[in-house]
C-alpha cells in the first residue's frame, strides 16, 4: 500500500473525518452502523448499498471515505485483481481498509475530497462515494464539488455511484429525526440541510445519464460518464 498526503482545507472538514479516528466508531461501524442503523433507523438495509457496489464496481475502482471498506470487501469485482485506489483525510480509516483489502495491495492517499485529488495519470472505471456527502460540511451544492475534483479521472463510459442520508425529502421512520439532531449534533454528520431535491439538482446539473431514487433516509445514485 503506498500513500500520499495533503493539507486539510479547513478545520470544519478535518474535524469531520477525525470523528472516524474513534476505536469505538471504527471499532463497532460494521455491526452498529451498517448492521442496526441502516436497517432500523434509516430504514435502508446495507444490502441497497452492496448492490450498489456489486452493480457498478469496475477493475479500476476508486473509493472516497471507505469506511471500515465492509463493501469493497464483499464487492463481486469483474476481474480476479482488481486495482483499488483510497482516498480519505482518516488516516485510521486509511489504515483499517488497506489491511482488510490486504489481497488486493490497495493503494491508499490521504486527500481532502474538495481539493484536486493529484492522482496523476490515473484514471478508472467506477468511483464510489459512499456514505460520504452526509459527513462533508457545507450545502449540497458545495458538497457536490466532489464530483468535480472525481471527475478528471473517470474513464468515458465510467461509473460514479454511492449514497448519503438526507434531512430533507425523504421518508422518515420514526427513529430517524432525534438520530439525525444527535449525530449533528455530535459532528458524526452534517447534513441537516441536505435534500433529496437539491442532490438531483446537483447531479442534473452535472450529468446527463444518471439515476438517484431514496430508500427510507438514503439517498442511492448511479451515475454514468459520457
């Protein structure tokens, strides 16, 4: 695993990726997170999101904010030794994803996902964002900036999917409102003023080809690059 670094943009979204350098976080993400939390609060089982990554994952994939890497894990790659690429400002989640990911020699940078992500030459068939937007700081239309600094790297017929919890226009269970205010609040998330509505602006504005539906509190997107 080889790796570079760049300088945080600002505090706000160091702050943001520190929260994930907490053992118990990283420690109980798997099985708290994407096990009880997906299911029962946002009412979007983990499996939306597994075939996200099974549906779209190509030989040269890269990941932003990989999480505990539980998807990139379990992904039905199209090729034996796919090459992975992670991006996160967490060193810890860096770390932990590059060890579970061990058989297939990730590399690994430390990057701040608003800054130009300086992978050189590289580019790739899918880029997966999941999880990400709801934890960035700022509206949606600035979040969507990602896409931009992505895009440069992404082959003609590539694939840019993932998924983000949103405050707004999205159908509630009755858990998922005082989860919101409390992981706001704890600076887990930041996204109360994130809508489903302005998420497909964005993305309109962007793409051409592109399909985002909600499942329960998640927004899920598809993207394909002309």
């Amino acid at each position: 695993m080889t790796g570079g670094t760049a300088e945080p943009r600002t505090d706000e979204v160091l702050a943001g990726a520190a929260v994930y350098s907490r053992k118990p976080i990283l420690a109980a993400y798997d099985l708290w997170v994407l096990g009880f939390v997906c299911s029962r609060v946002w009412r979007c089982p983990n499996t939306n999101m597994k075939r996200l990554y099974d549906r779209n994952v190509e030989a040269r994939h890269l990941d932003l904010g990989p999480g505990t890497g539980f998807f990139l894990d379990k992904a039905k790659f199209p090729v034996a030794d796919p090459s992975i690429v992670l991006l996160d400002l967490n060193e810890d989640a860096l770390r932990r994803t590059g060890a579970r990911l061990a058989r297939y020699r990730p590399e690994a940078y430390r990057r701040d996902v608003f800054e130009p992500l300086d992978l050189g030459e590289a580019r790739f068939g899918s880029v997966g964002l999941n999880f990400l937007l709801h934890c960035l700081p700022g509206s949606m239309e600035h979040k969507a900036t990602v896409f931009d600094q992505v895009l440069p790297y992404v082959e003609p017929g590539g694939r840019i999917f993932g998924s983000t919890v949103l405050a707004r226009g999205v159908e509630h269970g009755k858990l998922a409102p005082k989860a919101l205010e409390s992981l706001n609040g704890d600076g887990v998330m930041n996204n109360l003023e994130d809508s489903f509505e302005e998420l497909d602006a964005q993305l309109a504005a962007r793409f051409s080809r592109y399909r985002l539906w909600a499942q329960g509190s998640v927004g899920l997107f598809e993207v394909t690059v002309v």
